[in-house]
C-alpha cells in the first residue's frame, strides 16, 4: 500500500519564513565539475557550516570538509592528494576542486518560485552507496548532527522555520555494485523514515540518477526512484533530467567521466529547484 506523507505542523503565517534544504548525495551532490563558473552569493540564501556553527552566504564553492571524528579535513584537489586517501579519512566533502556545485543554482530557482528565504545544508559526499548514508552510519550521523545543529541555530536566533526538504542526488555506486531495484528502494525507505523523525523532513526529492555504467545497472535504480516516488508521497520526483544531460557533451565533465559539468550541475540545479519550489507553492 502507497506510504502517505504526514500532514505538515508548519502552516503560512504574516512573519518572513526560512526554509531549510538539506542536500544529500554522493560525487555529483558534492560537486565534481570542471571549472568555478560563477560564485554570486545567492539572495536570500544562506549555507550553514557545522565546523564553524555559522551562517555564510550561499555562493559556489559549496560544502565543508570534515573528518569522520568531527574535526576539519582538506579539500579534494586533483593532484595534490589521493582520492583513496581523501575518501578514507572524510566524511563529507565541499566541491571538488573549488569548482561549481549545483546548490547555488538549486536554491537561486527555488526562491524565484516561491519566495522567502533559504538555509542550505551540504551533506555529501563521493564514492558513497546509499548504504553509507542510513541510520547507524558514520555519513548518517554527521549529516543529521550538521542539520540538527543547522535548525537549532536558527531556533536560537528566532527564525520562523518553514518546510524543512532534502533533496537526493545519488545511485550511481549502487549501479556500480549492481544493487537491485528492490534493495534500493527498501534503503530509500529506511532513509526516510529516520529523515523524517531525526530532522523532521517534509519530504525527499530526487534529482533522479543518470546514466553511469551505461547497462542495466543504471536501469534497475532509475527504476526504484521513479517506482519509490508514485508509491510514497514522502517522495518527491524533482527532475529526471539528468539522462539527457548524459548525451550532451558540454553538460559533462570532460575530465571525469560520468560527472556533470559546472553547465550541466546549473541546469540540473536550476530544474530541481523550480519544480521544488512549485510544491512549496502548493503547500499555501
């Protein structure tokens, strides 16, 4: 039987709203483009960084580097460290490289449609499955503990906290490891199930996965994520735009294969956001 999503506590009222968007993901979340295109602080955006508990403008590059004891780690930068070496140590990752990240232009959408103003939590991290990510991890511990330290400032400061969303761009080491459609989707709903009473997310949307073992392997979680969103209204399909771009070469990175270029993460973010904000609307 479809899961049905909680009627949400939160309700409009005359005083300014902060919604809060919680950005979760492995290589093509964290951000693996090709270049910086652009780092205009977003309007009305801002990202929380745990390691500082504090609030910066929202503007590429994206995310924080964190050990898994808590501690700050180092950027990835091709050349300069092992991706082995990196991936051991961290637990999540700001944009490879410096470069372009799709949460600028995800947020920058989002707030055209509907207004008011946004706090992004970057929680992501390459080479991850989604195992990585589920209650008893390490990746699921520092993600809630740097979105729950993100809502309880905001608390602090007397913000009126709207929706509270997070947004999934992941799949690709599942198809990797050759992950069925069934597991899959039986993750995603453990996902959200510890999501929505950890954090008090209102819902998950999918940026759904694009093609990255070009075989069946893909098909079986494309299939899970369009399959996971029709029969559980806690899902939210965002975008499926991310197989066009796969045929586009100027939406991929010319240098890493499978990821998206700082053109394609724009488009992608720029879709996400406008259809995230559309149910934001809806939500009036």
């Amino acid at each position: 039987m479809p899961r049905q999503a909680k009627t949400s506590k939160r309700c409009w009222s005359d005083k300014p709203m902060t919604d809060v968007i919680i950005f979760g993901g492995q290589s093509n979340m964290q951000g693996q483009s090709e270049r910086l295109s652009e780092n205009t602080p977003v309007k009305n955006a801002l990202e929380y960084r745990l390691l500082t508990n504090s609030l910066v403008p929202l503007s590429n590059p994206v995310g924080e580097d964190i050990r898994y004891d808590g501690t700050a780690g180092v950027p990835y930068a091709k050349g300069q460290i092992r991706l082995r070496d990196w991936l051991t140590a961290h637990a999540l990752g700001s944009a490879c490289d410096g470069h372009t990240n799709l949460v600028p232009a995800f947020c920058r959408a989002y707030l055209e449609v509907c207004g008011g103003s946004v706090i992004a939590v970057h929680a992501a991290k390459g080479s991850t499955e989604i195992g990585d990510w589920l209650p008893h991890t390490a990746g699921y511990g520092i993600l809630c503990r740097k979105a729950q330290s993100a809502l309880q400032l905001l608390k602090k400061s007397n913000a009126e906290i709207g929706q509270v969303y997070f947004v999934w761009l992941q799949g690709e080491s599942d198809a990797i490891a050759g992950r069925s459609n069934t597991y899959y989707k039986e993750k995603l709903t453990t996902l959200a199930d510890a999501l929505c009473t950890d954090l008090g997310v209102e819902r998950v949307g999918i940026i759904r996965v694009g093609h990255f073992t070009r075989d069946t392997r893909d098909d079986e979680i494309i299939r899970a994520q369009d399959e996971i969103c029709r029969e559980d209204s806690r899902f939210l399909m965002l975008t499926d735009l991310a197989t066009a771009l796969n045929e586009r070469p100027d939406c991929m990175n010319p240098h890493v294969g499978g990821h998206y270029s700082a053109k394609g993460l724009e488009l992608l973010g720029d879709a996400a956001g406008k259809a995230l904000g559309k149910h934001r609307m809806s939500q009036k």
